[in-house]
C-alpha cells in the first residue's frame, strides 16, 4: 500500500468528517459499497473537491500550470487514495 495515498485517504476523511459532519459521515463510511465506484458523501458534499484539498495538501498540485488538463500525479493520488478509502473508511477516524 502506497503511504503517501493512505495519508491523502487519512486526510480526505478528516476533511470530509468536517464538512459535512461526524454523524453524516459514519453514515456514509458504513453505507458506501466498496466495489462501486460512487461515494455516497456527494449527498452531502461535493467530495470531488474535498479530495482535491486533500491531495494538494499533499504538495500534489491538481493541474499543471498553464493546462486545463488534470495531471497523472494528481490522478494517481486521488484515485489510490480513493480506493484506501472506500476499504478503510469507517476504520480511518476510528
């Protein structure tokens, strides 16, 4: 397992727990099925941009300068983090 994406998982969850708060958050960690591909907090939320914050706190920039294209460093990371989430949620805030 990737560390740095285990720690970008680790902070999208603590980003996502403080948007849309704890109650609402362990409802979607437990009710989020780890093979789909949908995150259930976009009912809450637009995780799409919880995860860019939590991969640019990283020092993973979203998109290289001058492009509108999303780079493959940043792709790499929301999707590895992503997949640590969907199998870790409910276990990665305890």
């Amino acid at each position: 397992m990737n560390k740095q994406y285990h720690s970008i998982a680790y902070a999208f969850a603590e980003l996502l727990a403080e948007e849309i708060g704890k109650e609402n958050y362990r409802i979607v960690v437990n009710r989020n099925d780890p093979k789909s591909s949908v995150c259930l907090s976009h009912d809450y939320c637009d995780a799409n941009m919880v995860m860019e914050a939590a991969v640019n706190s990283h020092g993973i920039e979203s998109h290289r300068m001058f492009s509108p294209c999303i780079s493959d460093e940043y792709m790499a990371a929301h999707n590895g983090a992503w997949s640590i989430f969907k199998q870790l949620g409910p276990d990665l805030l305890g």
